[in-house]
C-alpha cells in the first residue's frame, strides 16, 4: 500500500441517519451511513488537464484496458473502429506517470501494448505508441473474459502502485468458458483491482457485464451505439484519473448479543456487500468499498439488536472507515458514526420511519423488481411482468428517479403512474429493454 502525503488523501466523513426508537420487544435497526470523501485536491485538476500533471501529484495508478477482438467486433466492421477510437481516447486522458496496458480479448488474451509481461508509463510518446499499436487491434476469435482479466491482473500487480483499475468492453457472451471459469477469474481477481465493464451493441448479456462490474466493484453501463464509446471510455477514464485512495473499507463492531442483518449499498447504485464481510477480530467486519475520489456514498445497515425494556438505550453498532494493509494492519482514516437503539413507549416516536431509510428501502425494491419484471417478461410471464414493472413505475415515480421511468416507459404503457398500472408494450426494441436492466441498480438520493 502506498502511503500518502496528507495533502491529496480525501477527508473521509461519515453521517447516520436513522429513527433510533423502538417500541418494546422491537429489535431490528435500521440506518443509513453515508459516506463522504472531499478535498483529495487532485480531481479537478486531473480531469481539466490530464497532462498538466507531474507524476508525483497524483495518487500513483496503473490502468488495463480490455478491448473485446472477438470475430463479432466486425458486425458491423464500424464497432471494431469504435472500439479503437475509444481506447484512444482513454489512453489521452491519461495522466503523464500512470502505469497501463491495452490487452486484446478473444477466447485468449493478448498484450497489444505495451508487451513483454509489463507496464508503459503514461507520457506524449508511449500514448502516441499504444494508440499506433490499436491498429493491431482486428476481430477474430472467440470470448473468454476470464483470460483477459487474469492478464489484467498479473499486469497491473507488476508495478508498485496504490490503485489499479480495469477498463473492459465487450460486444458478446462469454461463450468459450465455462460459468465457472469466470467466477474463479473474478474470485482471484476481486480486490486486487477495481473495473468498469461496458457492453457495446445488443448481443451481450446483461447479468454476465453487471456480474463482472460487480465482482470487481466498479461500474457497468451499455453503449446501445456504438458511435457513443469514444465518449464513455473518455469519462471512465476521467473517473479512473479521479481516484485517490483504493481499498477502502467499511468497518462494522457491534457489540455482544447483536446480529448484523444485512449491509448494502444504496447510492449511487444498489450493490449487495453481506456476503463479502471479512473478519476484523471481536465482534468487528470490514465490507469492502474499492476506490474514492471526492464523492459521497450511502449505505443501509440493518442490525438485529437483544430485545429490551422501555427506557433502555445502547450501541447497535460502530461505523468506522479503514484501509486494510498487507500485514494485517490497517490505516484508519478517522471518521466514524453511531447507530443507536433507544427503546420506548412513545408510539409516534417508535413507528415513525426516518425519511432516507424510507426513500432507500424503496430505491432497492426498484431495483428488484425491474429485475423480476424483466425475467418474467423474458419468461412469457405476462402477468408478473406486468405487476412487477407495474410496481416499479409507481417507485420510480414515488421517488422522483426520473432516468428510470424514462427508462420503463420504453418497456411499459403507463397508464397510471401513481397506482402503478401499465400495460407490456407488444415490440420492445432490445436495447432499451437491456439498458432498463443495465441501469436498474441506479438510484437517486433524498432530497435534502
């Protein structure tokens, strides 16, 4: 782990937001934790002149790009010329000192720049030789995404770097390696470098581009057109650039007795972290997080507290934010809150719902049920697929996510948006129903 000067590591700050009151015999606590990281003091200059930039100003990062050369990149022949214009592009907006590769994908994975088992480093002349070697970039061959992301990997882990990202654009499914082979890449692979997947065109699938992003903590979108990629891999690299400290994570101690339910995140995107807890001795769990540059992030923490008696009050559980060395130390960054439980007989107080647990709660059954709509119309499921999207045009609405209703109203007649009642559209073009799925983990914050 590198260690940083204290001018560009972000001020991380941490603020819970619950209703703390519980009736007697209740139990369960609930809490939003939002996470904050500002004044890293590297974002805005990064991203308004990359290359204004000394190597020693910025957090030291490595990068891999995954271009998809699959024989399917030539339907038609203008995606692979995208695909290239577009890692052009990225490779421009990188900042002088970065470490990267390019890497081709087909069923194997092959350097494309800089070669040799190693890294470049970012100046005018190896980004003008990498975009020269994107003219060796042609279609041909089969997918095997788990190939490209372990190359990735054994790359980005050569240079002594704080942050290391992942880049990977793909037009098609992942048809020569098994389900398993790809869990087993993204199991090595997870937490030894963040990515961001894209699907371009129409013939991908969803849940294997989503499940990639998610593995590896990073985000995943569709590039419907793609004329748009130059665009997009222009802005991920951008936000790539913005990152300051990687490895962050959320630690949770909660005290004797007490249960911790679930653990996700909220905003900007609904992503599961239960499962991913690792042990940090007594009664403590650390969920990781990736990397942050300045931005601001929700959590819902779920606690299952000992039942007590009215007037009793406790801890339910400490929030602290850490980074986890490799000798098992870890680098605390000083911010922490309380999730509390109070108990009472004051019904107003104990049934009342603090609004952003409310407006989460909410954002994530979206979610789910975009999800279950869109299997059950795949299904043949009309009536499921009508209640559920139903359901979810009346939460989009409720919430004011207004890009998720445009979404919907591409997939569903609405009749009545308030009661939720919408009819299939008989022709769905594919993209706006793989774009529904794509983005359905998007979510909008409260309004303060």
């Amino acid at each position: 782990m590198a260690n940083f000067s204290k001018s560009n590591v972000p001020q991380f700050s941490v603020d819970v937001y619950q209703n703390e009151y519980l009736p007697e015999g209740g139990r369960e606590v609930n809490a939003i934790v939002t996470v904050s990281a500002t004044g890293g003091g590297t974002i805005g200059s990064a991203v308004a002149a990359p290359h204004l930039y000394s190597p020693g100003q910025g957090p030291d990062a490595a990068v891999a790009i995954m271009v998809d050369c699959s024989g399917s990149m030539d339907y038609p022949p203008t995606k692979m010329r995208n695909a290239r214009d577009a890692t052009a592009a990225a490779i421009d907006t990188l900042r002088d000192g970065v470490h990267f590769a390019v890497i081709g994908g087909t069923h194997v994975a092959k350097e494309i720049y800089p070669g040799g088992g190693r890294l470049a480093v970012a100046d005018a002349a190896t980004r003008d030789q990498a975009k020269q070697a994107l003219r060796r970039l042609s279609a041909g061959g089969g997918t095997a995404i788990g190939t490209w992301l372990r190359l990735a990997d054994r790359l980005l882990s050569s240079a002594e770097v704080s942050i290391r990202h992942g880049i990977l654009l793909t037009d098609g499914r992942n048809e020569h390696e098994s389900p398993e082979d790809l869990k087993a890449a993204l199991d090595s692979c997870a937490g030894r470098f963040t990515c961001d997947a894209r699907g371009v065109g129409t013939d991908w699938e969803v849940k294997e581009v989503t499940g990639i992003a998610s593995a590896l903590l990073g985000t995943a979108d569709i590039v419907a057109d793609p004329a748009a990629l130059s665009a997009d891999f222009t802005q991920m690299m951008e936000t790539a650039m913005g990152k300051e400290v990687a490895d962050v994570a959320l630690r949770l101690w909660t005290p004797v007795g007490t249960q911790i339910k679930f653990v996700k995140q909220v905003a900007p995107t609904v992503e599961e972290l239960t499962e991913r807890r690792s042990e940090a001795g007594p009664r403590a769990g650390d969920y990781p997080t990736g990397s942050w540059g300045d931005e601001s992030r929700d959590y819902h923490v779920c606690v299952e507290v000992p039942a007590a008696g009215i007037g009793q009050e406790m801890l339910a559980a400490r929030v602290s934010l850490v980074i986890p060395q490799g000798d098992g130390s870890v680098q605390n960054l000083g911010a922490q809150g309380l999730v509390r439980a109070v108990w009472t007989d004051d019904m107003a107080a104990s049934t009342s719902i603090n609004p952003q647990v409310a407006h989460y709660t909410g954002q994530a059954e979206l979610a789910q049920v975009i999800q279950q709509g869109l299997d059950a119309r795949k299904a043949g499921d009309v009536d499921g697929a009508t209640a559920k999207l139903g359901r979810a045009v009346q939460l989009a609405g409720a919430s004011g996510n207004a890009d998720t209703a445009k979404l919907l109203a591409k997939v569903v007649d609405v009749v009545d948006a308030a009661a939720g009642t919408v009819r299939l559209k008989a022709k769905v073009e594919e993209a706006d129903e793989m774009t529904l799925e794509t983005r359905s983990t998007k979510t909008v914050r409260v309004k303060k």
